[in-house]
C-alpha cells in the first residue's frame, strides 16, 4: 500500500510540478513579452533584398492600434496599389514594387468580439513591424536594369481575386520585358509566375529569387511547447529557428529541392513554396542596422540563361493565412509540399496529437460545438481505456477493504519496518492484490492529458471557439473568479486569484475522486494528498477552458465508474471518513 501511494504521489506530484512551471514560470514570460514594446522601423538586407524604401525616417518605434492603422492608411495612399480580396483575405499589393504587402484575414479577428479588427498579417514596408513578400531577379551583371522598389509595374486589371489573376508588365528599355501572372485561390495560396521576355541581341543570364520580410522582434508567447519564429522544411527536414538564435548565428543557409520556408507564429503562417522540382539556396537572415533588428526568410534559385527572341518562367507559390490544419493537409497532397501541416506545431508527439484533433475536429463536424465534442472525445478515451481503468478501481477497492487489516499490521509491526512490509506483501499475495495497479490509469493519462492540452493550444480551431454560458473561449482560461463571486462584486482581483467556476468545479471533483480512494495511512501523506486538489485549482485556472473541461469530465466519469465498482464488490458506497 506504501509503495502504491508513494508512486501515485510522485506522479501526481510530477505532474503538479510540470504544471506548476508552466504557471509561474511560462505564464510570466508570456505576459513580460506582451508587455514589450515593439521593435523600431529598420533597414534592409542587400540582394536578394532591396534597399530601404523613402519615407521611414520619423516613424515611432512604438505605436498603439489606432496610431498603428493611421500610418499603414497613410503609408497605402501613397503609392498606386491593386485591391486584393477572394473571400477569406483581402487588402492590395503595391504596383510600385510588385509587393505583397497589405493582407488581413477575413474570418479573424483580434478579439471574441464582432466587431474586433481583423487579423492583420503582412504592411507594407516604412512600419515598425512591416512583414511583406517580394519576388524578383538579380542578375550577375549590375548595369542590367531590373525591377525593384521603385519599379512601377503597369496592368490592366482592377483586383485581384479568386476569379480574377492579374499580370503585371514592366519593360526596362535595354530589350527585356518583365512580366508577373499572380493568382490566388479560394483560400490563402497566391501563385506567381515571373517570365522574362529577351527582345535584345545577347543572351542574359538571371538569378530567381523570393523572400519574406520582416521588420523588428515579433511578440512571441515564450513557450518551450510552441515554436514561433523562422520555420521551414528544406531537403526534406523540419527546420525551426528561434528568434535569438538567429540573432547569435546572422545567418542560415540550406540547399534543397523544393520545400518551403518562412516564419510562423501560434496561429499564422507566412511562407514562400518554391517549385519542388527546382533546385534552390535557401536562408534566414537577421541584421540589425542602427540597431534595428530585421529578420528574413529568402530563396534564390539557379540561374536561367534567357537567349535572344525566347522567354523564361518559373513559377512559385505564397501561402499568407492561419495554420488550418485540413487546408495546410490539402495543400501538402495537392501541390505536394512536404510536411506542410508541420507548420502547426503539433510537436514530439504529432502522432498522438495529430489523430486527437483528427477525430476532435470531426466530432465538431457533428455537434458543431467544440465544448461538446471534448465531452464526446473524453467519453470515447475513458471507453478505450475501460479495462485498465476497472481493474484498477476493482484493485483500489479491493485495498479500500483490506485498510483494517493493513493499520493492525501497522499497529503491530511499526516499529520494525523490514518485517512490517513482508507482513503486507504476504496480506497482498493471499488477497490477490496488486498495489501497483491503481497507477496505471494516472500513467496513461499523462500522455493524452498532453496530447489534448497541445492541441487546444496550437490548433486556430480550437481560437474563440465558444462552449456554452459564460465560457466564450475554449483555447482562452475560464474568464470568471470566484473572489469576485463571478462578477457580482465590481472588484477586478488579481491575476493569481483568478479561479473560475470551471476550474473550481474540477478542484470539487478531484477532492471527490479522492475520497473514493484508500487513505494514505501515514497522516503526513494523507495531509498532502488532500492539498493537491487545491493546488492543482489554482494551476488549473489558467489553462484553457476546454483542458479544464476534459479533465473535469474525466472526473466525473471516473467517480461514477469507480462508486459503481465499489457497490458491486460490496464497498460502502459513500465516501470514507479520513
């Protein structure tokens, strides 16, 4: 019995102290990084990146939401641009440049709120966080004319659409015509295609290039579980480039056919998918003029020598969007981009992660409801997970009923503890029971308990998807509080008096399940043991509304498996008294 609660405790333990680093430690940094100011306006690398536009002089390093879309309205009017909108992102593209540099998402928003901003992913360059995509050409030889920042490309149509592609032309008067066809499709995947026309006499040799800009330190949440920052998978290898790193190395280069690359952040993505039958020289690159940090994710690939009277094209492709999991799969089989869906950070255990928001997806196909698609999803675990779980109630019951004759041992051998623990180990071989067996419920849990809290964290699925009453949120924590007798006292308490009704229900149903259970006959144990419900309320309180509901749900369930348990083995069917 000893050994059984010892182990139980260490687990739990184990797990608290988990939890517990990620309250006082992880939670911290996440609110010390919101509380950062954003980086300054900064220069930009050399080739394969232009140099840096007119017009950033006098920007504020830092600037508030409203000041913020003041600067990028002004930035946008001054410059000819192409409207951009297919239904699910919309904005425009400067036809001074060729950039993509203005694209918010239609279907998010900053907040839970309706009429919240929408997600505003790439500005155009002159910001403190400007974030565009450029496509062009280097050639070896300097004195051919090519378009850059100040190009102004000419065109006929009016927007860009999901039914509409557009071409831009640009003649640079030394016998080439540069021409840009750009489509997008129904959802976050632009498709570029650059051709060079030689109506010249001499043949000319050009470099391709892509690349993904952005200005300053993004505010990142700070986790060890999510990666956000420079991302790609070249030759086949998931490469993931914390900022700081980046900043210690200045660059990064890799060769790779095909792949792709660019920088992620919890819920969006930025990359560039170069053709996956193209050899390319690909790289991250951070520098930090005056002081600036700027950071970059480029591609170039091999030259095409284009002989005079022919043309050459390369196609590549921009994904700017959110990380959904079903569309980042169909864009991997249908274009073939390897480990595409790699872009949500599903980590270590994809394998068990993957499959969970798999089936916890369909189950919101369903019900449309994510809160009840956990309760489902939990109910189908504890289905799986029945045989184990009833051996180890049946065991756990079986040690309930033999507490009497383990405290006379006590009683009578205490003092001498060899002789005590032989006494028990035979009490246990003549019952048939395994004090190791009620552990193994609490083992296999670990994992899933993981597998789900990951998937609420780092799916956009799971983003301000609603559950019923006051919890809006199920990727955000459980917003009442207790000390504030939920929202009726006009008292805002601190942060680490935020217990909700959620996860203060949970702490009722742990210390429940509790009492089900064999007390620990040592009073100290026994004091400790009772206290873990209560710390794990406090962790729990900060956690994602639906991880606080799962593990409730579980506690429901397993009280009522394991009173059932307790009825037919002829257990008294309330709880003891400790």
């Amino acid at each position: 019995m000893s050994e059984q609660r010892n182990l139980i405790l260490a687990i739990v333990l184990s797990v608290g102290i988990i939890l517990g680093f990620q309250y006082f430690y992880e939670f911290p940094k996440m609110r010390e990084a919101q509380k950062r100011p954003e980086g300054e306006a900064v220069t930009e690398v050399q080739k394969p990146a232009p140099t840096t536009p007119p017009g950033t002089a006098g920007v504020p390093s830092v600037a508030g939401p409203a000041v913020e879309n003041m600067l990028i309205e002004k930035l946008l009017q001054q410059t000819p641009r192409l409207p951009i909108d297919n239904g699910r992102l919309f904005g425009s593209m400067a036809l001074e440049s060729g950039r993509l540099d203005d694209i918010l998402l239609s279907d998010y928003r900053e907040s839970i709120e309706p009429d919240s901003p929408n997600i505003r992913l790439l500005r155009p360059a002159g910001l403190p966080d400007s974030y565009f995509a450029e496509f062009g050409w280097v050639a070896p030889d300097e004195d051919v004319p090519l378009p850059d920042r100040s190009t102004r490309w000419q065109t006929k149509a009016d927007r860009l659409g999901r039914d509409n592609a557009v071409e831009l032309v640009w003649d640079n008067g030394a016998g080439l015509t540069f021409k840009r066809r750009i489509s997008v499709d129904s959802d976050y995947m632009f498709t570029i295609t650059r051709e060079v026309v030689n109506n010249g006499t001499a043949p000319i040799t050009l470099y391709p290039y892509a690349l993904v800009s952005r200005w300053g330190t993004p505010k990142t949440l700070g986790y060890y579980i999510l990666h956000e920052g420079p991302i790609g998978v070249l030759d086949g290898t998931l490469n993931e480039i914390n900022y700081k790193d980046l900043v210690e190395e200045g660059k990064v280069a890799l060769e790779s056919k095909g792949g792709w690359l660019g920088f992620t952040d919890k819920y969006w993505l930025v990359a560039l998918v170069p053709d996956q039958a193209r050899q390319i020289s690909a790289s991250f690159r951070y520098i930090a003029p005056d002081g600036k940090p700027r950071y970059q994710a480029d591609f170039a690939g091999k030259p095409v020598t284009v002989a005079p009277g022919a043309s050459v094209s390369v196609t590549d492709r921009l994904f700017v969007g959110a990380k959904e999991v079903n569309l980042l799969d169909r864009y991997r089989d249908e274009l073939g981009i390897p480990l595409f869906d790699r872009a949500v950070d599903f980590g270590w255990f994809y394998f068990l992660t993957k499959p969970m928001f798999k089936v916890l997806h369909f189950l919101y196909t369903l019900t449309g409801n994510y809160g009840i698609a956990i309760l489902i999803l939990t109910l189908l675990i504890r289905a799986i997970l029945f045989p184990l779980a009833n051996k180890s109630y049946r065991a756990m019951s079986k040690m309930k009923q033999l507490q009497p004759q383990m405290m006379k041992i006590r009683e009578r051998f205490g003092d001498d503890k060899a002789r005590m623990n032989q006494e028990l180990m035979a009490l246990y071989k003549r019952e048939k029971v395994n004090p190791m067996s009620g552990c193994l419920p609490i083992v296999v849990q670990i994992p899933i308990f993981f597998s789900l809290y990951k998937v609420l964290f780092v799916s956009i699925e799971m983003r301000h998807a609603p559950f019923f009453g006051w919890i809006r949120d199920l990727s955000a924590p459980d917003p009442t509080t207790v000390f504030n007798l939920f929202g009726l006292v006009p008292w805002d308490p601190p942060s680490f008096l935020h217990i909700g009704a959620l996860p203060l229900l949970m702490g009722i149903t742990m210390w429940l399940q509790q009492k089900l259970n064999p007390q620990p006959a040592d009073p100290t144990q026994a004091k400790v043991m009772m206290l873990l419900p209560v710390m794990f309320t406090f962790l729990f309180a900060r956690f994602p509304a639906g991880l606080v509901l799962y593990w409730t749900w579980t506690n429901i369930l397993s009280i009522a498996q394991q009173w059932l348990i307790m009825r037919q083995m002829g257990a008294a069917a309330t709880p003891a008294k400790s």
